[in-house]
C-alpha cells in the first residue's frame, strides 16, 4: 500500500470539500426546481431565477474546479 505524502492528503482532502460542495449545489438546483414549480407570484419566480442561475455558475466553477484538479492528484 503507497503511502499519501502531504501533497497529496492536502489535494485528496480539497477535492472531498469541493464534492462536498457541489453536493449541496446540486440539492439547492433541485430545491429551487421544485419551488420554481410550484411558485405562483412572479416576484418569487423572478428571485427563483436568479437564484437558479447563481447555482448553475456556482456548480459550473466547481466542476471545472474538481477537472483542473483531478490532473495532479492522480
């Protein structure tokens, strides 16, 4: 079994909070596809749109995020 040097336990343990992360992104885009549904006042789709649209950006950065880094932890 190969030991981890500290790089790689530090590269391991960024790439767990960035899944962490994109985790809770994506439970936010489907919460806010469910309220987006079920939303009736236009104020409140208006806000569920640009909310939904931060949280596309949000996980879009994160992916390529975990891309770029997924390189040197291998």
């Amino acid at each position: 079994m190969k030991h981890l040097t500290r790089q790689e336990k530090k590269c391991q343990k960024e790439r767990r909070a960035l899944m962490a992360e994109l985790d809770a992104a994506t439970q936010a885009l489907r919460a806010n596809e469910k309220a987006f549904q079920e939303a009736l006042d236009p104020f409140v789709i208006e806000q569920l749109t640009y909310q939904h649209a931060a949280l596309r950006c949000r996980s879009r950065v994160l992916l390529r995020l975990l891309r770029k880094e997924d390189a040197p932890c291998r």
